[in-house]
C-alpha cells in the first residue's frame, strides 16, 4: 500500500517534472527541474529493488552531469529572443513531421496485438518466493555486483580503469598550460624566513613606536 | 585457472599498463626536459613486450578470464608487429617533436598506452572485450592526433578523428547489443555455436552488418574513410607515420579474428558484405589518390585502397585468406613506416614540406633518398620484384581458392590504376626539373628506418618470403 502510494507519487513527479523541463522559460528552471527529474526515477528504482542503480543515479547524474549542464547554462549567454525567430517560418514544416508521427503512432498502436493473460502468463511466468521476496541474508544489490565485478570480470574492470586514465592524461595534455609569472604559495619557504622576522610583543595602547 | 597463472599468460599487457603509469610518474616529476630518456625507456618497455611475447610460458592458445582474451599463434604474430611499429614511431618522432617544440613526456607513453589497446584488441575474444580494446586504443589516438594542441590543423583533426570516432563506436555498439540480443551471449565461442544451431539468423546479420561498419570504420575501408585524409594531413607527421602503421594492423586483426571465430556459421551473409567494403576501398584509394598534391593525403588514400586490398584476403574467409591478409597487412606495415621515415626526411629551412611537387628531381640533389623512395614506391605500388607484389600475390590467390575470381580481377584492375600515381612521383622524382635541396642533416634514426625498410621490401623479403609464409601460415591456423 505505501509502495503503491510512493509508485504513484514518485511517477507523477517524475513526469511532472520532466515536462517543466521543456516547458519553463529559464533554462536555469529547466535544469533544476532535470534534477527533480532524476530523483523521482532514482525513488522509482528504490521501489524496484535496484538500490545501486538508484544510488548511481543520485552521485552520476544529479551529482555531476546535472552541475555540469547547470554550469554550462549560466556560462553561456543564450539569447531566446534570437532562438525563437524563424519560430512561424518553421511551423508548417515542424506541424507536417509531427502529423506524419502522431499518424505512424496512431497505426502501431492500432496493429499492436496485445496479448491475452494467458499469453502473458507463458511469456512471464508468476515469480517464485525466492525471486519477490530478497533473502534478507543473501548478498544485496551491490555485494552482488561487488563479487563478480572484481573475479570474473577482472578483465573488463581493468580496462576500464586505464581507459579513464587515459582521459585523464587527455584533458590534461590537451588543455593545461604553465602561467608564467603566477605568485604560488610555499609554506615551507615562510616558515623558512626565520632571520627576517622579528617578533615583537606589543603593549595594548602603546602601539609600535 | 587461478588468478596467478592466467596473468602469467598475460605478462605483455600487464608490461605495458604498469610500465606506461611508472613512466608517466617518472616523467611528471621530471618535467618535460626529460622527455627524451622517457621516449627511450618506452621503447625499451615496448621491446620488452616483444620479448615477453615471444617467449610466453606454456601451452600455445589458451582462453582466459571467461574467454575474453585469447592467447594463442594469431595474437603473438599481431602482437610483435604492433609492438614493434609503435617502438619505430616513438624513436621516429623524437627530432620532430623537439625542433616543433612538443617534446612532452606524454608522447611516448600516450603511444604505449594505445600499444596496450591494440594488444587487447588481437587477442579480444568476446564483444566486450572487443569494445573496450578499440577504446583504449581508439582514446589514446585521438590525444596523439591533437597532440600539436597550438595548429589549428592538428585540433580539427583530433576533434574530427573523435566526433567520428564516437559515431562509429556508437554504430559498433548498437551492433553489439543487437547480437547479444539475437544469440544470448557475447563470446565470440558462444556466438558461432549458437548461428551453428539457430535456423534463421536475420537478427543476427542485421547486428553484424553494424558491427561490421564500426570496424569497418577503424581499419578506415571505404564507405567509411571520409576522416582518414583529414586526419592524416592535420596530425603532426610523425603521429600520421604511426596512426598508417600499427593502429591499422590491429585494427585488421581484430578484423579478421570477430568474422572468422564468431561467426564461420553465416559466412555467406558477410562475404558479400566484405567483399562490397574491399571492391569500394580499392576504387577510392585507386582514384581519389590520383589528384592528391599533398604527399600526406596520398599516403591516407593510399592506406584506404591498402585496406581494401588485404579485406580481400577476409572475403575468401578461409585460413589461406587470414594468412594472406597477415603478410599483406605486415608487409604494409613495414613499407608505410619506410615512407614516412621518407616524408619526413623532407626538411627545408622552417620545418617539414608536404607537397608532391617538392619532390621534383630528387636524382639530382640527393640521390640515396631517392632511391629508397623508388623502391618503397614500386612496393607500395606492388611491381614484381618488390615484397608488395608478393602480398597482393597472395591475397589474389586466396580469393581464387574460394571461388571469387571477379574480386581478385577488381583487385588487379585497381592495382593497376593506383600505379599510376606512385610511378607518377617515381617520375617526378628522375625527370623532372630539381626542386630545392632538402636538408640533409636528418639523423640516424629516420635513415636507418627507411634504408632498412626499404631493404626488407627489395630484397630481403623477396628471397625470406618463404620465411614470412610460414609464421603468417601457423598464426593463421591458430584460428581455425
């Protein structure tokens, strides 16, 4: 019952959300929405026992796509006004694609044959209690992945770290530059100047004569 | 087999990957200036590798972690070439790179690193393998393509080289989880064993035809070679000498050993696709090369047609066909490096000059250049008594054996055409009018690469091709 509740409610935002992406006028709104976006279908992976996923979902795409396009957003100066011209122009041609696929989808659906319960049954079959219900002992999600991500697929593992390194030394090479003439800080130097440095206790009202 | 003794089956790439990340800590506390002892140590690595290749404990062919990496007499040949091109290429491009100004101990280990790549993709067993053997690779060289980072020539080249790229994995991806789809499983063992078994395999073509055209995409074969010139011209030249040599062999292995152990069962769906990609690759590098001023752009279309020549030898699909795309891919191998040891030697005042015309009347002012450049043309061009004859020799004859005599006559008919332009620079380079004189101070490295190159096309191959047979022969059988 509260897992239907949270479906519903989790769903709705879900799609809500997604339409204010498109919808709302600042694209700063339209990212902010994104986001919501994406935690309403982390909830919905929760519901489906794919907690991992969820997981993935929350640190990947809101933690670090979401900010990027955030940053990019505010970065660039969009200019709607100009986007927009060219809108009426546009419409017979944009009005004519979207008939012709509101038409396809009209007759995929009409041709579509829905299968009978029966049908449904043989494709999907009823889970046995071991599959719904999760040995609470068992491995969870990400224990499951865990063991089979560092035995059987080692290999791939591997390759995919040194692939991102690989990024790494890419964005590197191909975008950082030695700044001449930038003042650094190095501690060890300061706390080096012993001899220059003079300590003085000052006197509360006398000042340094 | 435990963990230990499989890693002791894969000591090469292990050499690579840790070797690659020590020198890259070597060279950041270094700094740049030590980039010449660091492109000396990654030769050294990659020499090593060859060694550990060679010299692999235990029986031949044997599958590890689950049937993803395969070593076995295809690999090991594939291996030793590449390894050894990408040695010639970090040792070739180190006075290049000091008179640009690039020297940066990323190069070398850059280059190992896409080594390391091409290494997983000859002995990729399983699509996922595959795909992120071509990754590594694939990341590595679109970092080497922009390397000159200041040219504007040299960006647009990585960023098309990438964009494309990407496409292209895209498509090989889409492929990929087409075939999973249709046959359950991504072993290349697994696959073949369930089109052996499956009455009708659509699905499974469909998938392949993708599949194919990402590949396809890699070795640079027609329709798929539209980047291949702009990525050769724009790149630094020494990066072009390695992208034409080594990335191409592997890329070809990969190639060959996808279509033949995945999926021997549907050979007749594939042939005619193949064959479509060889007849294509030969008629673009055959005609588009004619009009070429730039030599560089001559060498991209030149490697396109290549391709389509040695895509001959995979169409026949027999084990005389992957012989016979072995020794064609490495004797195309050597005489590429030989070339572009050659362009660039050809230095004025102000740095590398890349146009035909520049090589008028080379006789006259520097007759020993000339000469090698003759005979790595004849080769290139395939007149008889060069090593290239005998490379198309072989691919046309395993065509023969399988029944598809019109490709091998497409194939003598688009040699015949692409003559035309090598012997063109021949002439050029004895009739005609001197240019001015290059620069003669080249350094040992690029003479010895091209006199040795040279030497190997005519006439040392020519008297050990039986020799070359014989390893491309066992390596081929492994296969099979």
């Amino acid at each position: 019952m509260i897992a239907a509740a949270a479906f519903w409610i989790f769903a709705a935002a879900a799609i809500l959300s997604g339409l204010m992406v498109i919808a709302s006028k600042n694209p700063v709104h339209s990212v902010l929405f994104l986001i919501s976006a994406f935690i309403s279908a982390a909830g919905l992976f929760v519901l489906m026992g794919a907690e991992y996923l969820a997981m993935l979902l929350i640190v990947v795409y809101v933690g670090a796509v979401a900010v990027l396009f955030l940053f990019v957003v505010m970065m660039l100066d969009v200019d709607f006004v100009e986007l927009k011209q060219g809108f009426l122009s546009y419409l017979p041609i944009g009005a004519l694609i979207a008939a012709v696929v509101v038409v396809e989808l009209i007759m995929v659906v009409f041709v579509w044959a829905f299968p009978s319960d029966a049908e449904l049954k043989l494709a999907h079959p009823a889970p046995t209690a071991a599959q719904t219900v999760a040995d609470p002992d068992g491995p969870n999600n990400i224990e499951a992945i865990g063991l089979i991500l560092y035995t059987d697929y080692v290999h791939y593992f591997q390759i995919a770290g040194m692939i991102l390194l690989i990024a790494m030394i890419g964005a590197i090479v191909l975008t950082f530059r030695v700044r001449e003439g930038v003042r650094t800080q190095d501690p060890a130097e300061q706390a080096n100047r012993a001899k220059e440095i003079e300590l003085v206790d000052i006197r509360p009202g006398e000042g340094l004569s | 087999m435990g963990l230990a003794e499989t890693l002791t089956y894969a000591w090469p790439e292990l050499a690579l990957a840790v070797g690659a990340m020590a020198l890259l800590i070597a060279g950041v506390f270094l700094g740049n200036g030590a980039s010449k002892h660091i492109s000396l140590a990654s030769v050294v690595l990659l020499l090593i590798a060859v060694g550990l290749v060679l010299f692999a404990p235990g029986t031949a062919n044997v599958s590890l972690f689950d049937g993803a990496f395969r070593v076995d007499g295809f690999s090991t040949f594939a291996k030793v070439i590449i390894y050894l091109a990408a040695a010639i290429a970090i040792l070739m491009s180190d006075r290049y790179l000091a008179g640009e100004e690039l020297g940066r101990c990323e190069y070398p280990v850059l280059i190992v690193l896409a080594a390391l790549g091409m290494s997983l993709m000859a002995s990729a067993t399983d699509l996922i393998s595959l795909y992120m053997g071509i990754e590594t690779q694939s990341l590595a060289l679109y970092i080497l393509a922009s390397f000159n980072r200041d040219s504007r020539r040299s960006t647009e080249a990585g960023l098309k080289y990438f964009v494309l790229g990407a496409l292209s994995s895209g498509m090989l991806l889409y492929g990929a989880s087409l075939i999973y789809g249709f046959t359950g499983t991504t072993s290349f063992a697994g696959i073949a064993e369930v089109a052996a078994q499956a009455e009708n395999n659509t699905g499974l073509v469909i998938g392949l035809v993708f599949l194919i055209s990402g590949l396809a995409f890699k070795v640079s074969a027609a329709p798929f070679h539209m980047w291949t010139p702009d990525v050769y011209e724009g790149a630094p030249t020494p990066v072009t000498a390695f992208f034409a040599a080594a990335p191409k062999f592997a890329a070809m292995a990969l190639f060959v050993r996808t279509l033949t152990t995945s999926v021997p069962g549907v050979i007749d769906d594939w042939r005619p696709i193949v064959a479509m990609i060889a007849v294509a690759s030969m008629a673009v590098g055959a005609f588009s090369a004619i009009a070429q001023n730039n030599i560089k752009r001559l060498m991209a279309y030149s490697s396109i047609g290549h391709m389509g020549y040695a895509l001959i030898g995979l169409a026949a699909g027999t084990s005389q066909g992957v012989s016979s795309v072995l020794i064609y891919m490495a004797i195309y191998v050597a005489m590429t490096i030989g070339a572009f040891a050659c362009i660039l030697m050809m230095r004025r005042r102000g740095g590398l000059t890349e146009n035909i015309a520049d090589l008028a009347g080379l006789t006259k002012t520097n007759m020993p250049l000339a000469v090698i450049l003759t005979i790595l043309l004849f080769s290139l061009a395939g007149v008889p008594p060069t090593a290239g004859f005998f490379g198309k020799w072989y691919v046309f004859f395993a065509a023969v054996d399988a029944d598809l005599v019109w490709l091998a006559i497409i194939g003598v008919l688009a040699s015949a055409v692409s003559a035309f332009y090598y012997l063109r620079i021949v002439w050029f380079m004895w009739f005609d009018d001197p240019a001015p004189a290059f620069e003669r101070d080249t350094g040992p490295v690029l003479t010895v690469t091209a006199w040795g190159s040279a030497a190997l096309m005519f006439p040392v191959l020519t008297v050990f091709m039986g020799l070359l047979t014989r390893l491309a022969g066992d390596a081929a059988a492994s296969l099979f």
